[in-house]
C-alpha cells in the first residue's frame, strides 16, 4: 500500500520543531530529510529511520527491519509512537546529527544534439 500524502503531511507537521524538515516522493514512497540530509523513509505507512549509535537509546523499542524488500534495516517508529512530538523530534535531530554529510554530486554534463 502506497503512502498516502496525509501520512506525509502529519510527519512533517510532528516534526516541525526539528528544524528545516521536508519529504521527497521517490520510487512511489518518500525519503525524509531534516536540514537536506535524509534520514529516514517513509514506506507504506510506516516510518523507518537510519540507524545510529547515537538514536539507539532513544528508541521505544530496537525494531529494526528493512523498508522494502531486500533493503537494508532501518529503525522502524511505530504509529503508536508518532504523536510524542518532543520526543520524535529528539530521535531525527539526534539521527541527522550522528549520519556525514551528504556529498554533493558534480553537475550533470549535457549531451549536445546535432
């Protein structure tokens, strides 16, 4: 079941908090980003987030599992667990500052025609 974008729309409401926090629709799903920096994804209706060292103690409970078929594990937030604004704002600030910077992509070069 895809995503649906009132799913996306209370995340980012919840996380507002968080800071500069925005959803890019990708694949049919979402990536979420705090500050352009993804850290987590969004995937039918649920919420996984990249693992850290540093949001392990945080977590509710440790349930990692991947996203989609064949990903990598992820934490995954239960929906019981959206509405506690603080402290799921806590669990991405803290996500976002322990995962590097993204690397910026050089510019795509432009094939000529003719």
């Amino acid at each position: 079941m895809a995503t649906r974008q009132s799913t996306i729309d209370h995340l980012l409401d919840q996380l507002a908090a968080a800071g500069p926090v925005s959803a890019r629709k990708m694949f049919g799903e979402y990536c979420l980003y705090l500050a352009g920096k993804p850290v987590g994804l969004v995937c039918d209706e649920q919420l996984f987030l990249k693992p850290t060292e540093a949001a392990r103690p945080l977590l509710k409970s440790a349930d990692e599992r991947p996203p989609y078929p064949g990903g990598k594990p992820y934490f995954h937030i239960d929906p019981d667990h959206w509405d506690e604004r603080d402290w799921l704002v806590e669990l991405v600030r803290t996500t976002a500052l322990a995962l590097p910077e993204p690397v910026a992509k050089p510019p795509t070069k432009r094939l000529r025609s003719g």
